[in-house]
C-alpha cells in the first residue's frame, strides 16, 4: 500500500506538475538566480561577475520556461475543447406532441484531433423529461480546430405547451483526451433555453446562464 501511494507521487504527472507547471512562473527562476548569486558571493567571486553570471542565469531559466510552456501548451489537449452553443431540435408528432432535442456543440483550438465522451448528459423540457434516453454512441472524435455536435434523447413535449413557451435545462460532463491517449481532463457545464413555437410553427430558442460546474 505504502509502495502504492510512493509510487503515485513520484509518478511522471506529478513530477511534471509541481516541479514544472507549478514551480515555472516564478520560483525556478528565482531559485537558481539564487543559488548562483550566493555561490559566487561566498566562492569569493568577484562581485560584478557574480552579478553578470546571477542575470545570466535568470534569463536563460525565464527563457527555456518559456518556451518548455509554449510547447507543453500545443501538445496537451487540456483548456481546447470548449463548449460553443446549444442545440435545438424538433418535430411535429402530428398528434398534439413535438419531439424536442437538446445538445450541445463543442469547438477545438487544438493543433491535433480531441476525442471526447460524454460522460453524462441531462436535459428537460419544462417538467419533462426522457425517462429511458438511448444513444447510438458516446464517443465522438473532435477534428483539428474543428467542432462537434452531441444531442441528447428526444423529449416529448404538448405543442400547447411549446405555444405558451417553456424553458429547456441542459447539463452534461464529458471527459476528453488527444486521440490515443486516456481522457484525463473533464468538462462539466450546464445551460438553460427559453423555447416557443409561432403561430408559423418556427420554434424559436434562446439559451441562457451557461455555466460550469466542478
């Protein structure tokens, strides 16, 4: 067990983490300008080379942190998959009711392609709700600096109900990696719409309060 937890501490994302993302804004720069700064000062090293090698060293490390960021940034799919609108779908059952599909679009800024999955998804039309939703797939595979789409199970809703207006709640989590690789990071955000049919039998909807959830 002790080996265990060892082990995950001293695992290659947590090295990466704290000794790199954590540490690079402010402290490595520092520290090592420290270190060099103290080592000629007590080396007997004369002061101006001590002061020449101090900012040597603190704009090499700034530098290489830098660009170590620039590129952990391109290779890593984490903050590239964003949610970009919400979706609304419908069809006349022609016996009083309307189908009504909620979903959600999704965009990349990744270099590379995203897969994603959706890990849960709710969705209601005023009181109603699909009690036993069913999907063809929960994977989806986002192309490079592309979109996705991913719709929830349709809701039957009364057309009287849609004439009135009523309001659509959509929440969903899903969890995305870079093709290949396990899905690590996670999404989880949530959305509301007011919907009404016209005397045209437009369904016009707005969305609203898009908020993220930890």
């Amino acid at each position: 067990m002790q080996l265990k937890k060892a082990s995950k501490y001293l695992s290659k994302e947590f090295i990466e983490d704290w000794l790199f993302e954590k540490m690079r804004e402010y402290m490595w720069p520092n520290i090592l300008s420290a270190i060099t700064f103290l080592s000629g000062l007590f080396g007997d090293v004369p002061f101006m080379y001590v002061i020449v090698a101090t900012t040597f060293v603190f704009s090499t490390v700034s530098f290489g942190m830098f660009w170590y960021s620039r590129w952990n940034y391109y290779r890593t799919p984490e903050w590239k998959l964003s949610f970009s609108k919400g979706i609304v779908f419908w069809d006349d059952n022609k016996d009083g009711t309307a189908s009504v599909t909620l979903g959600f679009e999704v965009v990349s800024s990744a270099e590379f392609p995203i897969k994603f999955y959706v890990d849960e998804i709710k969705t209601s039309i005023g009181s109603s709700i699909n009690q036993d939703p069913s999907y063809k797939t929960r994977k989806l595979i986002v192309p490079p600096n592309g979109s996705a789409f991913f719709y929830d199970d349709m809701i039957r809703v009364d057309i009287d109900t849609l004439k009135q207006g009523v309001e659509g709640r959509m929440r969903y989590k899903i969890k995305y990696g870079s093709d290949g690789n396990e899905m690590k990071y996670q999404s989880v955000k949530g959305t509301r719409c007011h919907l009404s049919l016209d005397e045209n039998s437009m369904l016009h909807n707005f969305f609203t309060d898009t908020e993220e959830y930890e």
